[in-house]
C-alpha cells in the first residue's frame, strides 16, 4: 500500500473555539470538494485540486469529512452493561457494572474486549478516546496493546480501587503503585499511547490510594489523570460522608493533587463556583456525558456555567451508563440538556467540543482534533442522511449550520462512511 493518501469530500473542522448562540461563526472552516493529502500518516496539504496519478484516490465525494471524534470519558469493559434498566449510578456499579468489570481479570476476556471496544469505537467514528478498562492490570496492557495495534491515540490507565468494592475488584496501595509504575514504562510515550493515573472515584480510593495517585502525578506531570465527580447527589453525600474534612466533593481531588491540566474529570453536574474556579486554576477539564446523565438520572450538566468560570469542557459518552458509544448521539443529547438548561447548543460548539476542543484541552492540538497540515490523519467520512426522513430533510436544509445541525441531530454511526487512523483505513462500512 502506498504511503500517499488522498482523501475527497465536503471538509468541515475549526480554527477557532465557537461562541455560544453562533450559528454563523468564523471559527468554521467548511472546505467543500477538496483533498486531505495524507503522507507517512499525517495532513501535508489541504487543495481544491486533483493531486497527480502517484496518490491513491479515496473519492467520497458529497460526504461530510471530518476530523476523527474524541471521547474524553469511556470505559471499555461495559459494553456488556450497556442499557441495563432500572438504576441510579451507586445502583448501577454494584448492580450491573462491578459484576461485569470482575470478568476481566481473565487476561483472555481483556484481550477480546480491548479489540471488540476499540473496533466499536472505530466503526462510530471515534478515533481517540481517554479509556477505563478495570482494576486489573492485565485489562490496561490488553487496551494498550490493542490500541498500539491500530496506530490510534489512547490515553488510559489501570483503574485504581483498594476499597468499597467487591471481591476481585479491589487492589491494594502498595501493588497498585507497582502495577502503575510498570504500566506507566510500558506504554505511556510509547507510539501514540499515554498513561493517565485512573482514580475510579473518590469512594472506592483510601485516602492513602489517592495520596499515591497524588505522587504519581506530582513525578510526573506528563502523565494524564481521569475519575469522576460530583456526578449523583447521593454519590456526593457520601463524598461528603466519607472525606468530612474536604470543603467538597472536587476538593478531596485537589487536597490529593490529583488536579492538573491533564486532568480530565466525568460529569461535574453538582458543582460550585469554587470549585469552577478550582477546576479553572489548575487546568483540569470536564468530560461532559450527557447521554448518561440523562440515562442514570444523574442531573444537568451546566456547560455555560463551566465556561463562564473557564472551564474546558470536552464530550464523552460514558458507556455503560451512557446507551451508545455514537458521538453523534452524544451531541445530540447535549443539546437536549441545555434547552432543559434555556441555552441552545449550537451544531458549532458541539462538534469542536467533540474535535478541536477536546484535542486541546487533552494538549494535544498540534496532533488531533483539526484537519490541517502536520497533524495525524485521524478522519471520520460521513454520509449526510440515511433513510428517507433525514434525506429530505437534508434536501430542503438551506444554511450550512441547519444541515449540519440536522445531521448531528438524526444521523448516528449508521452514516458512517469510512475512518481512517494516521491516513490508514481503520473502518469502511460494507
Ligand atoms: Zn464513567
């Protein structure tokens, strides 16, 4: 296969973060009928002209072309739980998911999730995600490996968990500290992969745990830290039960060290201004996963709040508690729950959220999230409708914000066309 790729189709991605309400933004960059030229896996030139006979032609000609989605928050042993009815998040965990998740001590089991979740991703148009696999070590080697396998840029970490779960389920300090440190030589750095210090949540930590999670972070700040927070009001009381002496539910992150600018925090939905303001100065960011909120009854996310207060927030689709591993799905609940909120999300600041955005906030803008020269051909092609409703639809859609919002709106990874990770095809529907 030759390593000079050339990809057609209607090009959209960002320049610049969109403002709220916009639905004519100048951070969009709508390049219709041009070529991504890809060579040795990265964007070397964006044109409206044929490139010569030496590049191998993907025509997609009328479809949607797109950076690859990111998503921030996802735990790939829960595709076994996914729409399992009946419970809130505390429910849930001892219900459906810690059951589930004990599976993948069998380092057979984590070998086939790790290629069954990262194939799934891939066929949504997700080429990057920030992962949960489970407390067993042998789960995040499996997801790296597989990750490494598919060249795709994965950020992820063995879960930690030393308390407050069911047998087989837990770790201790001091080999959760030496399965770390393993992990962290193994992977973090290597090829496109990055380890993050996986914090399950404040509950199922000892102070001790996290205080070593903190010192993780603190030797290295290159590494990457995920939990969950403040995402269930009977979760944070019994934060509040738990950690008496923290001010709040985030707080008992901050007192560990655990926020930093890779920080990358689900949910977020029972927040204060302080801790906005906590969450600001140190540079953490929220993965916000709406479709799971709704789902678990969780709460509504105040993304304009978090932005206000200076907040990055990025899109994720939390499955299991989420009910698709779909993006586009993703989007489309967000902007269900800012119109509970009275705010409209615009198709704009949605989709940079789930590209550009999330790509910087992760610090990893100059890789990811855009389609521009130097970054890695990480690309999503779409089709614009499936089924006669969005067809017509489609067809009477005048601006380019109505039909993109339409699209977002009823498409889902059934119009996914193709993907492609660093220019290499990774997806092609059949
Ligand atoms: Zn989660």
């Amino acid at each position: 296969m030759t390593a000079r790729v050339a990809i057609f189709g209607d090009l959209l991605d960002f320049t610049a973060e969109p403002a709220w309400g916009e639905t004519l933004s100048s951070a969009v960059r709508w390049r219709p009928a041009h070529w991504l030229l890809v060579e040795g896996g990265r964007i070397v030139a964006v044109q409206a002209d044929a490139p010569d006979a030496s590049w191998e032609r993907h025509d997609h000609a009328g479809r949607l072309v797109l950076p690859g989605f990111i998503d921030t928050h996802v735990h790939s042993p829960q595709l076994d739980v996914i729409a399992s009815y009946g419970t809130e998040l505390l429910d849930w965990l001892n219900t459906y998911t810690f059951p589930a998740e004990r599976r993948y001590a069998d380092p057979a089991q984590a070998e086939a999730g790790a290629a069954l979740f990262l194939d799934a991703l891939l066929a949504h148009g997700t080429t990057s995600a920030v992962v949960f696999p489970t407390v067993h070590k042998v789960s995040a080697d499996a997801l790296f490996a597989a990750a490494a396998q598919r060249g795709m840029r994965l950020i992820a970490g063995k879960v930690l968990m030393d308390r407050h779960a069911p047998d087989g389920l837990r770790d201790d300090v001091v080999q959760a500290e030496r399965d770390c440190r393993e992990l962290i030589e193994r992977w973090h750095g290597h090829e496109r992969l990055a380890y993050a210090v996986t914090v399950r949540f404040a509950p199922t930590s000892s102070p001790e745990q996290l205080a070593m999670a903190g010192r993780l972070c603190a030797q290295d700040p290159t590494l990457y830290m995920q939990t969950h927070v403040a995402e269930n009001r009977a979760e944070v009381q019994w934060v509040r039960e738990l950690f008496p002496e923290a001010r709040s539910y985030l707080d008992v992150y901050a007192r560990a060290g655990l926020l930093h600018p890779r920080s990358v925090l689900a949910h977020g939905i029972w927040l204060d201004d302080a801790d906005r303001a906590a969450l600001r100065d140190s540079g953490a960011q929220i993965a916000h996963s709406p479709s799971s909120n709704l789902f678990l009854g969780s709460g509504l996310f105040g993304w304009r709040a978090a932005e206000a207060a200076g907040v990055a927030v990025s899109l994720a689709t939390d499955v299991g508690g989420g009910t698709s591993l779909s993006m586009l799905r993703t989007l489309a609940d967000a902007y269900k729950v800012q119109a509970m909120a009275g705010e409209r999300l615009t198709a704009w600041k949605a989709l940079h959220a789930a590209t550009r955005g999330a790509a910087r906030s992760l610090g990893l803008g100059d890789e990811i999230g855009s389609l521009e020269p130097g970054r890695h051909a990480d690309v999503a092609v779409w089709d614009w409708a499936v089924g006669p409703v969005a067809g017509r639809r489609m067809a009477v859609a005048q601006a380019l914000h109505e039909q993109v919002f339409a699209w977002l709106t009823l498409g889902d990874e059934r119009n996914l066309a193709a993907a492609y990770v660093a220019g290499r095809p990774a997806y092609r529907r059949s």
